[in-house]
C-alpha cells in the first residue's frame, strides 16, 4: 500500500511553533481536486491541523486554476476579502499566512508575488515543500516562493487525504505534451510524466478497502499513459481488475491518439464505463490547425463513429471553445455541423479567453468581439440542449444500473446517481445507502437529466434493455 512522504520540514528548533491549522480552498479542475488532497495528506504528515473555516486558520492556502478567466478573478477577489483578517490577525499578534498554489501559482508567479495578501507561492510540483515553506513565512516575517517544473514528480509516494465519497480521483499521469495552443498546462505542470500501474492498482486497492466504488483515472491526455511497456488500456484493465472496485471512469483523452486497444478494454468490462468523453474544441479544420489540435474535422468524426461501432449503448460527450482568435461566422456553422453530426450526449462550451505564456496570447490577437461569442454559445448550446434532450428520451423505458451518490436537493425524498453513461438520474429513495448500485427504470427524460423507478436487485454494469 501507498506510505506517506518522509519530508525535512525543520525551518526552526523543534517546538518553536505551536500546531498550525490550515485552511484549504480548491478552485478549477479535478486534477486539483486531487492535488488538494495530495497537499491535505504531505501537511498532516508534518504536524499541521486541519481548520474548519478561514476565521479558525492560522494557514490559508488556495489552489488555483489558470484556464479560465473567471478563476483569476475569483482569487484576485477572494485575497481582497481576507485583507480585513489578514489586519485583525496582526494587530492580535497571531500568525495568519496567505498561500496560492496551483497552476495559476505558476503561470502568474511574480504578479501574485506582489500582491500584499501573498506570504507564500508553491507551483503544482512543489508541494513537497508547503511545510517548509509556511514556517519559514511565520519565523522570518519574508514571503517565501517555490514554482519549479520537475521532470520527475509525480506524487506517486503520497497517499491522498480524501473525504468520505462515492468516487476517488486517481491522478495516473502529470503534465502535458501536447501544446494546444490556447492551452496553459504545459506551461504550469510540466511535462508528462506516468506513475507506475503497480502504484495505481495499490491505490485502488486502498480505495476499496476505504469503500470507496467508483475511481476516476486522470490526466491531461491519458491515453498518452507509457510507463515500462504498459500504455493506458493496460492500466485501466489492471485497475477494473481489483477486486470490488464496481465502477472505472476516466478523463480526459485526446482525440489524436485513441487506440483501437482502449476502446476494447471499454467494450470487454463490464465495470470500466461506457462513457467517452472526446473534447472536439472546434468543428473547423482551420481552426483546429490553429489550435494545434493535430487532428482534422474528417478524422474526429471518424473516431466518434469508431467509438460507437465498438462499444454498444456508449455516451460521448466533448467541449468545445467558441470565438477563437480569427473564427467566423463560417467557422462556427462548421462547429455547428459537427455537434449535429456527432449527436453529443452533452457539450461542455467555453468562451474562449487569452491565458498569459500560451502561443494563442502571443501570437493571435483576441480578435472575435464578446457580443459575437456570447451569441454563438447560446445558438451552440440551444443546439445541444435539443440534442441531449432526444438522447435522453430515447432511454425512456431502459432500466440503467445507478450508481447512487447522495439524496435530491429538491425533495428529500428522492436520491439520485449517474448511470453508466454518466447521465444524471432521479428517482423515488430506495432504502439503498449511498454508493449503492440499483437498478431503476426511467420514466421521464429532459436535456439535463433522467428520470425513473427504482426496480428491485442491483446488478454489476447497465442494463439497457427496454420492457
């Protein structure tokens, strides 16, 4: 099993500091998510406590994203907010220290470096070095910096401090070769670089035992997974294999390397999901080009028909970005095309935004005005909402195995879960805890979600069979 990292956290004489509690706060993707726990376990190896709220915290720390515009300005905002704390801390003589990691920590290093809110910067291979780097921030009264890329960090030797839940995220890969580029993240973690499949099945043992019934394999491009001869079909084989492991999902790959071999291993378990998640990005081969997506419209197209031919009752979702630099009207009616053709279970559409060190910000202006990429998500999204919406009615009368992940928002009463394909279902509570695998036969469908009846025994994989 997975032991923690025996770390050199020594800044000062042993007992110079009292126990220090830590606040964590976690914005952007799953990745971080799973750093966030990867830091939650390298701090409590090293002494320090875990706060409930930023009132109780000696230690604040944000995990920042860079890929949106939207999660710069919401840590910008959130440091203006704790300039009040930050003052009725100093007037009382208690410590209080300010720390952004992540992979804005990185990108935006020397920005954030000046920021008066910031005691300390760690980049996303750097946290190894948080204890350090926290007492030496309270002893010396000096903002402190650690935003190096590794060639080699993996984090292979943390064991995760994760909470109670139906998944676990299981980062298998860090870094990214592929330099799209409107993409920062090879910018701010580095290059690939796999942990061993020996080290991922040990996790997801561990997992098992912690009851956990689902894992989500990570990383940039997964099916670019290599380590000692073993590539990403043999790794998700290997993790399906464990015994009592009920569900394996995985995100993101890339479109231009997906082998035949993969979608095998998909179609041959029945606990690896039918569920394939193929950001697209665009629909024109020019701006793919642009983009540096490496494949054209004619090839992705190829695969989402290879992908269905081989994995029977399989759901394919994407994202797309919209207004990239120098796309036109014709551009996005091809964009437009491809998510007809393709009939999407669901689209993720983003607004495309500059990030500072990628080749997009450097060398293409932001040249598609906001008021013509607000109207082309709305027609795109329309577009998809009427599409999930048929997709979703075609499962009417099907009984989906659900994996149950917690009681509805709206009416207590009720639970819901993702099926295999990952369409959210509701349902009448079935006296099954969650993390229960029940078999409910849908009723009632709409663009975002499913509807049904719980209908007995649970069963290992779905169910699509029409009564």
């Amino acid at each position: 099993m997975l032991s923690l990292p025996t770390l050199n956290t020594n800044v000062t004489e042993p007992g110079t500091l009292p126990p220090l509690a830590v606040y964590l706060e976690t914005y952007g993707c799953q990745m971080n998510v799973y750093d966030s726990e990867l830091v939650q376990s390298i701090l409590s190896s090293c002494g320090f406590e875990t706060a409930t709220s930023v009132e109780a915290a000696d230690v604040v720390l944000m995990n920042t994203c860079a890929i949106r515009e939207n999660a710069h300005r919401k840590i910008y905002g959130r440091l203006d907010l704790l300039r009040p704390l930050g003052r009725a801390r100093t007037r009382a003589g208690r410590p209080f220290v300010v720390g952004i990691l992540g992979c804005m920590a990185q990108n935006l290093k020397d920005e954030l470096f000046d920021h008066p809110m910031v005691d300390l910067i760690a980049g996303p291979d750097n946290y190894k070095s948080l204890p350090t780097l926290i007492r030496g921030a309270i002893t010396s009264g000096e903002p402190r910096i650690e935003a190096h890329l590794s060639e080699y960090e993996t984090y292979a030797d943390v064991a995760p401090i994760r909470a109670a839940g139906v998944n676990a995220w299981i980062a298998v890969m860090r870094g990214c070769d592929n330099f799209c580029t409107f993409c920062v993240v090879p910018y701010t973690r580095g290059r690939e670089r796999c942990r061993s499949v020996a080290s991922i099945v040990d996790e997801t043992h561990a997992l098992v035992e912690n009851g956990y019934p689902q894992v989500t394999l990570l990383g940039q491009n997964v099916n670019s997974y290599r380590h000692e001869g073993a590539e990403f079909a043999d790794l998700i084989r290997a993790v399906a294999e464990v015994p009592g492991i009920q569900r394996v999902r995985f995100t993101s790959p890339h479109p231009k390397d997906f082998p035949l071999s993969l979608l095998s291993a998909i179609a041959a378990h029945p606990n690896i999901c039918k569920h394939v998640h193929l950001p697209v990005q665009a629909g024109s081969d020019r701006i793919l080009d642009k983009m540096n997506r490496t494949y054209t419209r004619r090839e992705y197209l190829a695969l989402v028909d290879l992908v269905r031919q081989t994995i029977p009752n399989v759901a394919i979702t994407t994202d797309v970005i919209i207004g990239f630099p120098t796309e036109t009207e014709a551009d996005f009616q091809e964009t437009a095309d491809l998510v007809r053709e393709a009939a999407f279970d669901n689209a993720f559409v983003f607004k495309y935004s500059e990030r500072e060190g990628t080749v997009a910000r450097r060398d293409f202006p932001d040249d598609v005005p906001p008021a013509a990429k607000t109207d082309r998500i709305v027609r795109l999204l329309d577009l998809q909402h009427a599409i999930s919406k048929k997709k979703n009615e075609a499962r009417v009368g099907q009984i989906l195995d659900v994996l149950i992940e917690g009681m509805g928002e709206k009416r207590d009463d009720h639970q819901f879960g993702k099926s295999d394909g990952y369409q959210t279902v509701t349902f009448p509570a079935t006296g099954q805890p969650t993390g229960s695998l029940v078999p409910v036969r849908i009723l009632r469908a709409t663009q975002g979600g499913l509807h049904g009846v719980g209908v007995g025994e649970s069963s290992l994989g779905p169910r699509v069979a029409s009564e």
